[in-house]
C-alpha cells in the first residue's frame, strides 16, 4: 500500500508542475527557443491562409488601380489662310482642312498617327510619332510630352512628297478639374526635293480645352510656316487660323 501510494505521487508531480506553470500563463513545457521556433515555423494552414488574404488583395488592387494604358481617337477642322510669298509677291488663299488622330500609351511612353486631308489646297499629310511623358500621369493630367516623328505631305496630283523629320514638345495644364490650355510645337528639319528645293518649317499649337469625363472639347489656334528655296529662289508659307475638335480618352 506504501508503495502504490509513493508511485501515484511520482505520476502526479509533474501534473502539479504543469498547472503552476499554466496558472502563470506559460507551460513549462513551452521555452523562449521553442516560442521562437514555432513562430518561424511554416505550416500549411498559415501558407492557406495567406494566399487567400493575397488573392483578395490582387483583386482589391486590380480594382482600383488605374490601367497603365491609355487610348485617344479625335476629329478637327481647322479654317485658316495661307500666305505664300515667292520675290515679294504674295498670295493668299483661304482654306479648310479635316483631320482624325490617334493616340496609344503605356505608362510614359506612347505612339501616334494623325491624318490630315486639305482638298482646297491639293494635298494630304500623314503623321507617325514617338511619345515620352516627362511630367504627368496621363493625358488627362497636366503634363510635359516630347515627340519624334515623322510628317509626309503628299500632293494630290502627285507632284510632290515631303518627307520631314521633327522633334516636338507638348505642355498641358489643368487650370480647374474640366478646363485647361494646351500647347504644341514642331519643328520640321530640313529636306530636299525636286518640286520644293531645300525645305523647313515648323509649326505652333496653342488653345483652351475643355473637358468632362472621356469627352474633349477644344479650339486652338495654329500657325504653320514653311521655306523653301529652289535655284536660288525663296518661298515663304504662312498659315495662319483656328482649329476645333472632339477627342475621346479611354
């Protein structure tokens, strides 16, 4: 009997350690090692619990984060006169011209097409450019935008084809949330051909816009210049007018 009872103390001890401990708030059997151990442990059930917490995160953020890409289609017509002076005789004729563009980015960097059609004038240009975004976010946001491109006018008859080189450089700011101004300016490097000669330019954009949501609404001005000399002979272009379009950002 005094056996049996010296044998149950024996097995009992450690249960009365065990709740000393537990009555503290930390079992004797747990160390600062293990503590640390089992927080650096990886389990299956915590790795489950993550993905699905990073899943719902992915889909929060692809929610709201806007898209690094952007699209714009647009339309004008543009009225203005044209000043051509060959040995201080000059001319003037006033025209009207239509033109769509095009406009794709991706992030800070981006491509353009415009096509411009001036029937009264007998010829078309069609544009390629290279965009690079320095300052802004998007084209709706105040920004500063460098171009290189290239502009071919083309005669209607098919007497001419101008194939000009330009840089250029945007600037754009938001005086209030739906109003803002707009510049451009292109300078078209010099190219030789046989109807023209030597040949340069540039040209200046410069307007108000205002805009709601997707839609654009704006009017500039626009001034084009153009020289050219063949066989020692100098030609001055001035255009001069007003242009007003629709644009659409996407």
């Amino acid at each position: 009997m005094r056996q049996f009872i010296y044998l149950l103390i024996i097995l009992l001890s450690p249960i009365s350690l065990f709740s000393q401990s537990a009555g503290n708030g930390k079992s004797w059997l747990l160390s600062s090692s293990s503590e640390a151990k089992a927080a650096k442990r990886f389990s299956l059930q915590e790795w489950m619990e993550n993905k699905d917490r990073r899943a719902l995160m992915d889909m929060w953020l692809s929610i709201n984060t806007p898209s690094p890409y952007e699209f714009m289609i647009g339309i004008g017509q543009a009225h203005y006169d044209t000043n051509s002076t060959t040995q201080q005789i000059t001319q003037t004729t006033s025209t009207g011209a239509f033109d769509g563009e095009m406009h794709a980015y991706a992030k800070y960097v981006g491509v353009s097409a415009q096509y411009t059609n001036n029937t009264e004038l007998g010829f078309n240009d069609l544009t390629g450019q290279f965009n690079l975004r320095l300052f802004g976010v998007s084209t709706q946001s105040t920004n500063i935008t460098l171009h290189y491109g290239l502009r071919t006018r083309t005669a209607n008859d098919g007497s001419y084809r101008l194939n000009q080189l330009y840089p250029a450089a945007t600037f754009q700011i938001y005086l209030t949330r739906y109003f803002g101004l707009y510049s451009n300016y292109k300078y078209f490097m010099p190219y030789s051909e046989s109807f023209w000669g030597d040949t340069k330019g540039d040209e200046l954009t410069a307007g108000i816009f205002i805009e709601y949501g997707i839609i654009r609404l704006f009017g500039n001005y626009y001034n084009e210049r153009q020289n050219s000399i063949l066989n020692n002979i100098e030609t001055q272009i001035d255009r001069k007018g007003t242009k007003v379009g629709l644009q659409f950002h996407f």
